[in-house]
C-alpha cells in the first residue's frame, strides 16, 4: 500500500498545479483530511472551483491528461451531480486521489469537512440525505427480487438482490439515527442490536436452501427494524411478509 509521504506528494502536487491554472480560482481539501482527523488509509479529497466562464469538463481532461503523462495516475470513474463532475484517480500503492470540479459560482462547502486551501467558497450548504421511506422501498424491492430469482433458479441474481437487500436495510437503519448512510460510513457506527441481526443474512452458498434461509433472516431483520421506535409506518411491511411466504 502506498506510503503517507506518497500520499502527501500528490496532494501538493495537485494543489501545485490549481494555482498554476488561471481557470481554477479557489480549491479545498475536503474529506477525511480536510481537518487532520484521517487515519493511515485515507485517500485524497479536493475540490476546485472553475472561472464561470470556462467549461468543467475542459479544465478536467486537461488536468487528466496531466496526471496521467507526469504521475502515472487511472482514471477509474466519474460522477456528475448538477454542475459538479467528481473523478476518481489510482496512484501506485492503491492511492485513491478523488478530485471535483465546481462552476465558481457553486463553489461552496458540502460537509463541515472542507478546508479552504486558497480563492473564496460561497455559503455552506447541505445536500438532502436520502431518505428512510426511500431506502425502505428499496430494500423492499430487492427483497422481492431476490424470491422472484430464486423460484427462477438463477441464484446469482438472488445473492446479487439479497446483497443490496442487505446495503438498503441497513443504510435504512443509519438513516433512522441521523448515520451516514451513503456507501456504508455510517454502519459501524449502528448499535450492536441492531447489527446483530443481520449476519445471518450473509450467503455461504448459491444452493436455493442456503439462499433461502439468508432472505428469511434479512427479512426478518428488516422488519425488526422497521418495529423499532421512532416507528416508520409503511404499509410495505405487508408485502414484506408476503415475499417470504410459504418458503
């Protein structure tokens, strides 16, 4: 894995490379790093703010053209939320660099974890978290996915459905405590009761009784904690009985 001081040269680099284009105007480390409460394993976050009148995507694939001639970097993924494009790079060592490009007039904190390195933010602002219900329907749906898959007898698509039964649940269960509940933060931090639960839901095989007995017990869980209080009342609990009916 890659070394701390490995970690440190690009993000200095990078940051190097903001103040020598006059299209960024201000950047942040963000993240786990933004404040120095990250731990051994943690990637680099930074954001930047793009002139108003010059294309995100240009500066982008400029600066990944860059990165990927002089530091040997990957480009692994990009996500596009409004005006924002997120794009995640792999350095040796498994280094993680995740960077965002922002219109400056956009340019504002997300989180409480955002460190103004240089240039001007706007007024913080906090995206909506998703919500219990949605998540619920959505555990709902895989769970019902996952007995359609099994009578089926395609058994990969039913672990795949009760995997994702088991992320929604659970990202449920976070959404409830006002956790994280986005790409799993938040679930080592759900009391022990709750997480109790659900192990059983893991799949030791693709046999249909194995895979039966994991849906029961995700099931089982899922409606434990939609019983707890503070009470989500949803008639999906229902159909949720309905899904492991006579199995």
């Amino acid at each position: 894995m890659f070394a701390l001081e490995a970690r440190d040269r690009i993000r200095d680099r990078v940051l190097e490379m903001a103040r020598g284009d006059e299209r960024v105007v201000a950047a942040a480390i963000v993240g786990s790093l933004a404040h120095g409460v990250g731990d051994r394993w943690s990637d680099v976050d930074l954001s930047f703010a793009v002139r108003d009148d010059v294309r995100v995507s240009e500066v982008l694939d400029d600066w990944s053209r860059r990165m990927t001639e002089e530091l040997d970097a990957v480009c692994l993924i990009d996500l596009t939320v409004g005006q924002i494009i997120y794009r995640v790079f792999l350095f040796a060592g498994c280094l993680q660099l995740d960077v965002s490009f922002t219109p400056a007039s956009e340019f504002r904190p997300t989180s409480p974890r955002f460190c103004l390195v240089f240039g001007v933010a706007g007024e913080p602002y906090s995206p909506e978290p998703p919500s219990p219900h949605d998540l619920l329907r959505w555990a709902v749906l895989y769970a019902r996915g996952a007995r359609v898959s099994i009578e089926r007898g395609k058994v990969w698509q039913a672990e795949h459905c009760l995997a994702n039964l088991r992320i929604y649940a659970l990202s449920f269960a976070c959404r409830r405590r006002n956790l994280p509940a986005s790409f799993g933060k938040g679930l080592d931090q759900l009391p022990p009761e709750v997480l109790a639960g659900f192990p059983d839901s893991l799949v030791s095989s693709v046999e249909r009784l194995e895979l039966t007995r994991a849906l029961k017990s995700a099931v089982s869980a899922l409606l434990s904690e939609c019983a707890s209080p503070p009470r989500v009342a949803s008639k999906v609990e229902d159909h949720l009985r309905d899904v492991v009916a006579g199995i």
